[in-house]
C-alpha cells in the first residue's frame, strides 16, 4: 500500500472516522455504500484508510503505554507530518481509553423546528449556535469525532466555533457543506439549496459531480440537484441576516419569487390574475410579521389590487390614478 506521504492529514482524518462508524453494530446501509465510494475515490484514501486501520490494530500493543505527553500533544500546532500523525495516534488512544467508539455511536440527534412565522436561536454544546427561520427543520448530532445538522426544510444561519479534530457539516438534500470556521446561511429550496458565506469559508460537496468547491465570504451560490452548482453571486450581509430582525429585503425582485417568499411565512396563497404581473419587480425593506401591512405597501408602490379572501390572496392589475 501507499506511504504515508499519498495522503494528507484530513483524509487520515477522514479515514479514521470512517473506520470508528462501520464499527458500529447498526451501521446503516446507506453509511456503508458512502464508505465505498469514499474509498474508490483514489489511491491516497485507500492508504489513509489502510494506516487507520494498521494504527487500531496495534491498538493493544500501545494502549498500556504510558501518555504523559498527551495533553501536549493534543493541544500542540503540528509542524510536519510525522507529529500530525503522532498528534492523530494520541487521540486514537484516547478514543480507546474512553470507550470512543460507543461514545461516537451512541451520540443523541436532536430536533428542532420553528413554526410559520416563528424563529428560534440554538445554543450547541461545542459553542456553535444556529438561528432557525420560519417553518424549520434541523436535525443536530454532536459526537466525538464530529458535527452533524441535516436542514429538512426551510432556513438556517450557522455561526460555528472552530473545532480542527470535528468538521462541522450541514446536510441538504444530496449537498454537503462543510465549514471551515465561519458563518453562513443555508436556504432549502425544491431540489436544491442557496448558500451564502457571511464569514470564512466553506467547501461543498455532493460526492459526485461538485468536488471540494469553495465559497467565501461574501459569495453565494445556488445549488440543485438537476443543474448542480449555479455561478457564484456577490451577497451583502445587511440583506442576507435581515431575516433575523424580522425584515425583508427586496432589490428589483420578481413578484413571483416576493409571493413565494411571503408563503414562507404567512398560511397565505398568492394568485396572479395576470401571469405577466408576475414578472414585475418589487425593491425595499418591510415587516415579515405583518401581511397586511405588506400587501397596503404593496398596492402603493405597484399598480395592482390586492384582494385577501381567507388565505387565498390574488394580485390584480390596476391602472395608475
């Protein structure tokens, strides 16, 4: 097999918690064929995985040693490759010592879910937080070896505390989106997700055709599953986290996309009596709380009627005065 020189120390990282989850006894099948297609991404994974699971099995021949040096070397910055494995080797140890792999496995999920119109702030054990838009789903694990959130539905602004030795990822659909130290959002859209870096960096991926691609802060890009990765688009902070304050933001925005985002929040349902009215553009701040309030500005800023019976709202064209 390949030295150790083939691979990096991420990819040792990552092996090693592949190794610990297929441990598991109630490793999902699901998990096993990601596994699979990890390791036939190349030779330098196959060696990775070949030294996580050389170091686990001479687990008994140096699980007795003595560690005086461990905490040193956990909080040590290595300098070249042989202390990062050193560095890596402590923690395999330590992961032994305290029954690592049912700590690993054994690790809670946890749900948590805004109403229409509700938003919520999420405290993480690691000093992570997540504030949850209107009508949204997460589902967090932490565990020892790393960070998990799948976003079912909705939006969900992320500001992660750095952790080198557990990647903090978020789950959307066949998108994965792995932070490196920072804070961005995340909007679940029908076959897809938008993403947007306010700070730091992130790498995403959907293990097959959107490999390690990187955005930074500043950038956004939307992703479906059909088209994969759209170009990248400058986002100003002010209008992404606006949401958090209760506002809106809308910059020369189609009627169309202004009543879909307005169903996010209201049990309300927008009809265009008109389809052409649908691509006029709308541009300002304004009150998410408050529908009615929004469709009076509505009808003053445009030329149309907004006529609201029950939950059904149609817009119709009018002529100005």
């Amino acid at each position: 097999m390949s030295s150790s020189s083939s691979y990096n120390e991420r990819q040792l990282k990552q092996a090693i918690e592949w190794f610990v989850r297929l441990q598991a006894e109630k490793c999902p099948a699901e998990d096993r064929l990601r596994f699979e297609a990890w390791l036939a991404k190349g030779e330098s994974h196959q060696a990775a995985y070949a030294e996580a699971e050389r170091i686990w099995a001479n687990m008994d021949d140096i699980k007795f040693m003595p560690v005086s040096g461990l905490a040193e070397a956990r909080s040590a910055k290595p300098r070249k490759p042989a202390s990062v494995l050193t560095s890596l080797a402590f923690f395999i140890v330590t992961t032994a010592l305290l029954g690592g792999a049912w700590l690993e496995y054994s690790a809670e999920t946890v749900s948590y879910v805004t109403g229409m119109g509700e938003r919520r702030r999420i405290d993480l054990t690691d000093n992570s937080h997540i504030d949850l838009n209107t009508d949204t789903l997460v589902s967090v694990r932490i565990s020892l070896l790393q960070r998990s959130v799948v976003l079912t539905q909705g939006e969900a602004l992320f500001e992660v505390s750095h952790d080198r030795l557990r990647p903090f990822t978020v789950q959307v659909g066949d998108l994965h989106i792995r932070d490196v130290g920072t804070r961005f959002n995340v909007l679940k859209q029908p076959q897809g997700a938008t993403v947007s870096v306010l700070e730091g960096e992130v790498e995403l991926n959907n293990g097959q055709d959107v490999v390690d691609v990187h955005l930074s802060a500043g950038d956004e890009s939307r992703y479906t599953e059909a088209t994969g990765l759209g170009r990248l688009q400058a986002v100003e902070a002010d209008q992404l986290t606006a949401w958090l304050h209760g506002r809106l933001v809308f910059k020369r925005t189609p009627l169309r996309e202004v009543a879909l985002e307005l169903e996010r929040y209201h049990p309300v349902r927008f009809i265009f009596a008109d389809p052409k009215l649908a691509e006029e553009t709308l541009s300002g701040i304004f009150n998410s709380d408050d529908i009615d309030l929004f469709l009076h500005a509505l009808e003053d800023i445009l030329p149309l009627q907004a006529k609201r019976d029950g939950q059904q709202i149609q817009l119709r064209r009018t002529r100005r005065k």
